[in-house]
C-alpha cells in the first residue's frame, strides 16, 4: 500500500498528500528539527517576537501531524536551548509561559494520536515550578503511548547533556579503562533514544546550535529558509525526499 493511501485511511487530512514518491521504508525513525526564525518572521509583519513564538505552535503541531503520517517514530524538537536563558528577560517568561500553555492545550490530542511526551534537558532552578509540574503531568498522561515519541528538548545544550553524562559516569564508579562510547550513551539523558537520522534547521541558518551535539554523528542535515511560523507538514516532506536522495555511508564505503 503507498504510504498516501494509508495516511489517508488514518488521518483524512484535509487535502491531497503528495507523498506517493516517499517510499515508507526509507522514512528516517528519528527527525530531529531546530524551530528558528520565529523573531525574523514576526518583524517582518511589525509585531511583537513573541507573537512568532505564537505562531511557531501551529507549526509544531502540523509537523506533528505530518510525521504521524509518515510513520516517523521519534521527533526531537527543539525548544529551549541553555543559551536562550540570554534572551530578554521579557521574552525567556514569555517562552516558559507558553511552553506550559501549549502542553496544556495539546496534551490530550497528542495523547488521542498515541504520541509519548518526553523532555530533554537540565530541570534546573530556572525553570518554573509550574512548568515542571505540566511537564510531569504530559510524561506521565502519555507515558505508555508507542505510536511516536516527540522529545522536547528544553533548557537543553548538546555539551550540556555531555558534561553531565561524564558527571554522572564518574558517580558510577567506572575507572578510565571501562569508558568508552558504549559507556558515555549509558549516561546520556535518554539512552534509549537513538540518534536522529535526519535534523532539518529553518529560517536559512547553517548551524546546530548546541543541538544533540552526540546524537548527530551521522545525522543527515537539510537546512531551508522557511521561517519556523511558515513550516507546515509538506516542508517536512520535502526534506525527507532530499533525506532518501542521501548517501549514507556511515564512514564506511557505498553498499
Ligand atoms: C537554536 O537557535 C534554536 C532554538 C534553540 C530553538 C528556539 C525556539 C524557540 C525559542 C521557540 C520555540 C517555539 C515553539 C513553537 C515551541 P538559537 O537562536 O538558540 O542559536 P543561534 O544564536 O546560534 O541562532
């Protein structure tokens, strides 16, 4: 069956897909994605940062929705970074305000689709008590959920993550000869996951950004200058087409 008929028997999304040319084999079990230019496009239109934060929600959740379609099994977003605590003041409340909001508004859905919520990053004493307690509350309400497992990456840096999973190896007790990679991914804040086959960055920025600096060894990278606001499912298509042109060789040789 193509993978257009099945979404449609599933979702009945409210147009056509086009996604006849992707074959449902090569669609990457883990996307990662960099949501960025929500600044960019609200002062393009004379408004507020923030109101493009605002309008970064209905493009996470359409991205949500086109990975449903697609099968994907993990999608990794990209909220909060440890360096966006250097924002104005004004926006960082902004974002914890929302972020809380959002999962409040969008738990039970995400739950109905039978996706699993799950958090990346430091619960340090920045972060609100508040959005801590929504953030256990859309853990534990989605918990069991296998259909796919969006991961927010909040108060998240890529060495952050490094540093503390060297702490917490050195805890462990292990001695210099026991390290290894097997070792580090043991401690890494979610060893289950596996690593992004593909990380896509809007807004026409060529960097990570202190994004899953481990996970994304071999991840391919596809950067578009759709601003995050304007990303809607079909651009998520696309870059899984330019993914399935990819060579992957994993340095080793063409199979
Ligand atoms: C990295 O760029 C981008 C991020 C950490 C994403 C930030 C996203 C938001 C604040 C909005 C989230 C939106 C929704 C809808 C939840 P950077 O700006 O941290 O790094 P740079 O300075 O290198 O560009």
């Amino acid at each position: 069956m193509f993978l257009s008929q099945w979404a449609s028997t599933q979702f009945a999304p409210p147009y056509a897909l086009q996604v006849d040319d992707i074959d449902p084999r090569g669609v990457p079990a883990h996307i990662g994605v960099v949501m960025d230019g929500n600044g960019r496009w609200a002062q393009k239109r004379g408004l507020a940062r923030t109101d493009g934060h605002a309008a970064g929600e209905e493009a996470l959740f359409d991205t949500v929705e086109g990975a449903l379609e697609l099968g994907v099994k993990w999608l990794t977003v990209y909220a909060f970074s440890t360096e966006n605590w250097k924002r104005p003041p004004d926006e960082v409340r902004y974002l914890m305000r929302f972020n809380e909001g959002m999962l409040l508004r969008r738990r039970d859905e995400l739950n109905e689709r039978g996706v699993r919520i799950r958090f990346l990053g430091r619960r340090d004493w920045r972060v609100p008590r508040r959005l801590i307690r929504r953030m256990d509350e859309a853990l534990e309400l989605t918990a069991k959920n296998r259909t796919m497992t969006l991961t927010i990456a909040f108060n998240y840096g890529g060495r952050a993550e490094i540093v503390d999973a060297v702490k917490s190896l050195v805890e462990s007790g292990v001695s210099a000869r026991q390290v290894d990679e097997k070792a580090i991914r043991a401690h890494m804040y979610h060893a289950d996951m596996p690593d992004p086959d593909l990380v896509v960055r809007t807004s026409g920025e060529y960097r990570i950004s202190n994004f899953l600096l481990w996970e994304l060894a071999y991840s391919e990278l596809v950067f578009t200058p759709v601003l995050w606001p304007d990303f809607r499912r079909e651009h998520l298509f696309d870059a899984v087409r330019e993914f399935q042109h990819r060579d992957r060789r994993f340095g080793g040789l063409e199979a």
